[in-house]
C-alpha cells in the first residue's frame, strides 16, 4: 500500500463525469459512467481490454465529445469549449502516454525544453533550464540530460515521458498503462515515482493499469470498468473483497497465477 498519506481535499472536485455515454456505431462503450477525481488524490481506473478506458481519457481532454453526459475538469465543461478554451485546459492536464512519446531525434534536454518552447515562449533561458534542472532531479535522472532516448532503457524513457508532462506543472495527470512492458523492479520504481509526482508537485491523477500491484501502490481509490459502467469503487482492499467474478478474476491473474 502506499508509504504516505497524501494531501486529498475531498471538498474540491477536479474532474466530474455524469452519466457519460460514447458508442461507434454499434459498438457501445461508454454507458452511464459517474466518476469524480478530488485535489490531490489518485484514482486508478480498471478494466478488461476494450471496455473503455482509453476513450474515458480521450473524453477527459475533450479529444472525443460524448454522446450524451457531461465532462468538467477544472470547473469547466470540457463540450462547451471553443478550441482556444479547449488548448488552455490542456496545458493544464498532462497525458503520460504508454511508450513515453519521446522525439527519438532530440536529447533528454531537448525533449522535455520542446514543450517549454512551445507553449511558453517568453520564458528565458536561464529559467527553461532550471525548471530541466529540477524535474530531472525530480525523477532521479539528472545525468541524462545529455543522452538520446535510444541509449536509455525502457524504464528511463518512462521517467522521462513523466518529467516532460511534469515540465509545464499541469494540476492533473493522466497516466496510461504506466507500468506496461516494464521488469518488476522497473515496475516498482515507476510506482514510487507516480507516487513522488503526487506528494511533491500536488497533483490529481487518473491511472489506467491492468497492473494490481500498480493498483495497490498509488492508488487512493480504485474504480472497476466493466461493460461500459464502474461496478465498484474504495480502496484496495474494499474493492477486492467483493466476489463479483470479474474483480476476482484480476485478482487471481495478478496475484495467484
């Protein structure tokens, strides 16, 4: 379980989705999903391949619009902003893809000054490498700065794809599958790392993992996706004493077999 008790304001809620339904054709998806992310708190989001995870992350930063429900981050109503409104809201929510998305033609430095550059223009040179400077440390890969991501491994690229969300301070994260691919020592440290981002820098965070021990490490809550509906949501240890075949199937293929 985790090491530290974070700082959760229950009172201040950052995402808030009702009732929010998404189908393709007829394939339907979302159906009727309720789930609220307070400041300063981890949720990690469960569920069998196909069951609409990634979509609920698309609907978050407004890359897909419902069908029918509502989305608002950050007290704003994701559908009802214009593309300027919609770009702002964004730079406030980091998106921690599977693979890291780092430019394979740029050094650590380069990709994680690339969105300072971009989205923060005005910002002086001096101050663009402290603020390098600092999440590196942040993420204990400081001496990198220099390397190319085809000389680090997979857990390094990882780190870094961490630290370039973390450069522009966004209040929410959104990690995907965080510890896919990687050695359970590698798992371990990823874990602890998601878990530092939380108490050091104040975020809010959604985690979309198969992964339980993942699960159990950073998350405050847990909530189980099952057929385009959360079944059940608390804590570790109260989701995962229902008998509902589904939860107790995870449970076997992470930790029995």
């Amino acid at each position: 379980m985790k090491t530290f008790q974070p700082d959760i304001d229950l009172q201040q809620t950052v995402i808030s989705i009702r009732d929010l339904h998404k189908s393709f054709d007829n394939n339907h998806v979302l159906r009727g999903v309720n789930l609220d992310l307070h400041s300063g708190e981890n949720v990690v989001v469960l569920g069998r391949s196909g069951t609409g995870k990634s979509v609920l992350i698309k609907a978050i930063v407004g890359l897909l619009y419902p069908d029918a429900g509502t989305v608002s981050v950050l007290g704003q109503e994701v559908q009802e902003l214009d593309a300027q409104a919609l770009r702002n809201l964004r730079l406030k929510v980091g998106f921690c893809f599977q693979n890291g998305a780092l430019y394979d033609s740029m050094t650590v430095g380069e990709n994680l000054a690339f969105p300072l550059k971009r989205n923060e223009p005005a910002m002086s040179r001096k101050e663009r490498d402290r603020r390098i400077g600092m999440v590196l440390d942040a993420i204990g890969l400081s001496h990198t700065i220099g390397q190319m991501p085809a000389e680090l491994s997979g857990g390094q690229r990882k780190r870094i794809g961490i630290g370039r969300t973390l450069i522009l301070r966004p209040a929410i994260m959104l990690y995907d599958e965080p510890t896919a691919g990687l050695d359970p020592i590698t798992c371990t440290e990823i874990n602890a790392l998601i878990n530092e981002v939380q108490h050091r820098f104040k975020t809010s965070s959604i985690i979309i993992t198969h992964d339980l021990t993942c699960a159990k490490s950073t998350g405050d809550r847990i909530a189980v996706l099952k057929e385009g509906r959360f079944i059940r949501q608390g804590n570790f240890n109260e989701v995962f004493s229902s008998d509902e075949t589904l939860i107790r199937e995870f449970y076997a293929y992470n930790f029995i077999q």
